[in-house]
C-alpha cells in the first residue's frame, strides 16, 4: 500500500476516510443494516411462532424443518439469485427484492393470524428467504463498487459483523412486539408485521443508487439471456472457485464451522425447552447475544490478523480455537455454553469475513455474484444438514457427548484442509479473475 494513501489507512480509519472519497460506501451500509433488521425481525417472530407459540407444539425435528425453510433457499435459489446479479443492474435487484420481500411477509402474517398449518407458514416463508438471497448476495457483490480495495478487510468486517448485530436487534424488536401483541397466532402475526415497513426502507435508500452504480460493469455472457445466464450461473461460480485455491479454502474453513454451528444450534433449543439453559426464548436469546458478541469482536480482531499474518495463518488459528471451545461444552454447563457461544461466535465470523474477502479480492465482477452463491450453498447446506442429523441423533434432554466429539473433530478437518488447500498463488490471475493491487489482495 501506498504511503499517504487517502485509502490505505487500516481498520475503522480507513473506512471512514473512504466514506469521504466514495458516498455510495454509506448508503450501502443503510441498505445492510435495514435489510439484516428486517431478516432478524422476520426470523425472531417465525421462530417464536412455532416453537415458543401455546398454539402450536414443535418436536426437535419440527425445529430442523423451520431451520430448514428459513435457510435452504439461500442454496436453492442462491445460483439464481447469483446468476442474475451479474446480469442485471444490482441497484434494481436490491429495490424489487426488498419490496417483494415486504409483501411476502404480510401475507406469511395473515397466514399466521388465521391459523394456517405450520406447513403453510413454513412455505410463504420459504418465499420471504428467497427473496432475501437476492439482497443478501446483492450486497456481497457491490461492496467493491463501493470500497476501496486497500480497506476492503476493514469495510468488509464492519459491514458484516454490523449486519449480524442488526440481527440481534431485528430480534429484540420481535421480542418486544411480541410483549406488547402476545405468543399467540394473532401476536404472532402482528409482531412478523414488524418487518415490512424496515423493509420498504431498505427499498428506498437502494433506489437512490444510480443506474449501475453497483455493477455489474460488464455482464457474464454478455447479449445472452437472462434464462441463459440462470442456467450457466451455478457451473461459473463453481469452476472459478475451483480456479482459486484461497476461496477453495476459505469455503472449507466456513463449511466446517456451519456443521458445527448447525449441530450446536439445535442442541441448545432442545436444552433450553428443558431449561438447561435459561427458559425457553430467554435462553436462547441470552445465548444469541453472546455470540454476536464474539462475531463484533471479529470486526477487530480479523483486519489486524489479516494485515499481520495473512488469511491462511488467521483461518487455521480460527478452527483451533473452534476446537478448543467446542471440547469445553462437554462440561454442559451454562456458564460455559455463553463463553463457549462468543468464542464460536468469533471464529465463525473470521471464517466468513475471510471467504468475503477473497471473493471480493480474487474473483472477477462479472462471476462474482455467482461465487458468493456458491458460498451461500455451502453455508446453508451445512447448517441445515447438520440440524437434521442432530436432530435424529439428539436424546430428549439434549445432551449428546458424541456430537460435541463430532464437531471437534470437524474443526480439525478443516484446520488440515486450510493448511493443505490454501497455498500462495502462483500465476498471474486466471480467466475469472482480475488482478488486484495492494497487500491486503496478496495475503495468504
């Protein structure tokens, strides 16, 4: 990086600092914030509904199925949605998927407040999060239109680790609707309501982009339609992550840990509905907070590590102390489960923040938004594949010595992984890609 740099300064310095050579960079952070409340909102009530709901009644597998309904469309749809940010203007992905996100929820909320099956529910919420790949993968991909590369570490961890706590506080706004409207299907209703209007906001601060303003600069396929580039969009991502051994590793390293976190998550519901940990919602609350604790903390900790040892150094480091905290929920004590959930919450975000990173730094624009898909794929898939298998293995007060051993062992897989996957490159950027300039791009 360039001494004097107005762009090359590090952490929250240089981010602000970008703000001023580049107004887009805030009004991309608006759009984040005010998308991820929405998610949080919508997940929290969705949630509460069926499982914490006096109404209904949900078993360990019930909560696999709402877990798999919230999450599974990032993987389902995400080679469309990817495919299709790199052949439309993204400022229009962003407004239109934001509006029709909004409407979606309303009528999820009727069918809550009529009494609708958990099946129906779970379906018109299957609509809500494909619409919500669409913004999420709208976002990864413009970051670059918007940052500066020499801070797109900084930039990256402040957007994403922000995103996550307006989760959390998407979810404190459910909880306190949900106070105020009740834990019945009318309550319920009224409080998944609540996402609609943050929603429509996060469409009205996207339209004020300009037209291509966050790319892509050149179409995939260009002249191609957009069913051609729907159809081709999945095997571009896939091949350009084959083509770049960083982002091969970085997905590995965020796979194993959604497996892990997958497996973690359903364990603590079903310690919390037996108040092992905390009561009910509360419990669990309690526990989510701790780890958008650790997930803040990385917003620090992983552009300095980046900047002093590398990616690989920073993601192998990561999984070891996964393994580390992981070993020590074998005591199943409560304490220990809330320490043990900030350290996880830490390693996970340095894992995702990495993977943005390199695809943000190492694949070219336009596939970009369809290597982020592939991301979404491996990030859903495994976590909604190991809740299933939890919940087939899990016993009835939820402690299961054996899947903690599991996820101990995955962290190692995926410390092996990153050390042997995850090597320097050694040409010149390939077909997919495009070269980038600064440190932070040749980190290892």
């Amino acid at each position: 990086m360039t001494s004097g740099s107005p762009h090359t300064s590090p952490g929250l310095r240089g981010f602000i600092r970008s703000l001023g050579h580049s107004p887009g960079l805030g009004r991309l952070l608006a759009v984040r914030l005010t998308s991820q409340i929405t998610d949080g909102v919508f997940q929290a009530a969705l949630f509460a509904s069926i499982l914490f709901n006096p109404e209904r009644h949900a078993d360990p597998l019930a909560v696999a199925g709402g877990l798999a309904v919230l999450l599974l469309p990032y993987s389902l749809i995400g080679p469309f949605a990817g495919a299709l940010l790199d052949h439309w203007d993204r400022r229009n992905v962003l407004m239109f998927a934001n509006v029709l996100r909004a409407g979606l929820i309303s009528l999820v909320a009727l069918a809550i407040a009529t009494g609708a099956s958990d099946t129906v529910v779970l379906f018109g919420a299957l609509a809500v999060t494909g619409a919500s790949r669409f913004v999420a993968s709208g976002l990864s991909a413009s970051l670059p239109h918007v940052a500066h590369r020499d801070v797109i570490v900084a930039t990256n961890a402040l957007f994403t680790t922000l995103g996550a706590g307006m989760l959390a506080v998407g979810a404190g706004i459910a909880a306190v609707l949900r106070m105020i409207f009740g834990p019945d299907n009318s309550g319920s209703a009224f409080t998944t309501l609540g996402g609609v209007v943050i929603a429509l906001i996060a469409a009205t601060l996207a339209h004020g982009f300009g037209r291509l303003q966050l790319g892509p600069d050149e179409p995939d396929d260009p002249g191609r339609s957009a069913l051609h580039a729907i159809t081709v969009g999945l095997p571009h991502g896939i091949r350009a992550v084959a083509h770049s051994r960083t982002v091969a590793a970085a997905l590995s390293a965020i796979g194993a840990h959604r497996l892990v976190f997958g497996i973690n998550t359903l364990m603590l519901l079903v310690l919390s509905k037996e108040a092992g940990v905390g009561d009910g919602l509360a419990g669990v609350s309690v526990v989510a907070g701790f780890t958008a604790g650790g997930a803040f903390l990385a917003a620090v900790v992983t552009p300095i590590s980046v900047e002093r040892y590398g990616r690989r150094p920073t993601l192998i480091g990561a999984m070891l102390l996964g393994a580390v905290a992981e070993a020590s929920l074998l005591t199943f004590h409560p304490i220990v489960f809330c320490l043990g959930a900030f350290v996880l919450g830490l390693i996970g975000q340095i894992a995702k923040l990495c993977g943005d990173v390199a695809m943000q730094v190492d694949i070219g624009d336009m596939v970009r938004g369809q290597v982020f898909s592939v991301q979404d794929a491996v990030f859903n898939i495994a976590y909604v594949g190991a809740v299933t298998i939890a919940a087939l293995a899990i016993p009835d007060d939820g402690r299961s010595v054996g899947l903690l051993i599991v996820g101990v062992v995955l962290y190692l897989v995926g410390v092996i992984v990153v050390r042997f996957v995850h090597t320097p490159p050694h040409h010149g950027p390939l077909a997919v890609t495009e070269p980038r300039i600064g440190a932070i791009g040749h980190q290892n």
